[in-house]
C-alpha cells in the first residue's frame, strides 16, 4: 500500500502538466469556494487527493491555490 500523498502548503511548488512548475498561493476545502474566489483554470493534475486551480491576475500572469477533493461522492 502507497502512502498518502502530502497535501501542499501556501508557499510550497508544484510540477502540473500544463503550467509546469507553480507556487502554491491559497488553499481550500471546497471547489465551490475557490471558484467563488476566482480560480477556475485548471492545472490537469490527476489522481491525487487534490487539485491545483488557477486564475488570471493580469495579462500573462496568474495565481494558483490548492483544492481538496471531495471524497465522498454526491448523491
């Protein structure tokens, strides 16, 4: 069994595969709330046990949070 894979700090970096290396700079619980606060591109980082969202701050210049997956699923 593989170990759980640890949950990124504001602050910390990140390789995803379309923005390459970024900077951790929010975190949230809920996607609805990272939304809400602007971050709505995503990174396509897979199966992990959170997403890394962006949004744009400025022309070319854009900002990146931590999203946790929802591990139960909707009914």
């Amino acid at each position: 069994m593989s170990a759980m894979p640890k949950i990124p700090s504001i602050g910390d970096y990140i390789h995803t595969p379309r923005f390459l290396k970024v900077r951790i700079e929010a975190t949230f619980a809920l996607m609805e709330d990272a939304t809400a606060c602007g971050y709505t591109e995503p990174t396509h980082l897979y199966d992990l046990p959170y997403q890394v969202m962006g949004k744009h701050y400025s022309l070319n210049h854009m900002r990146f949070a931590v999203v946790l997956n929802d591990p139960l699923p909707k009914r």
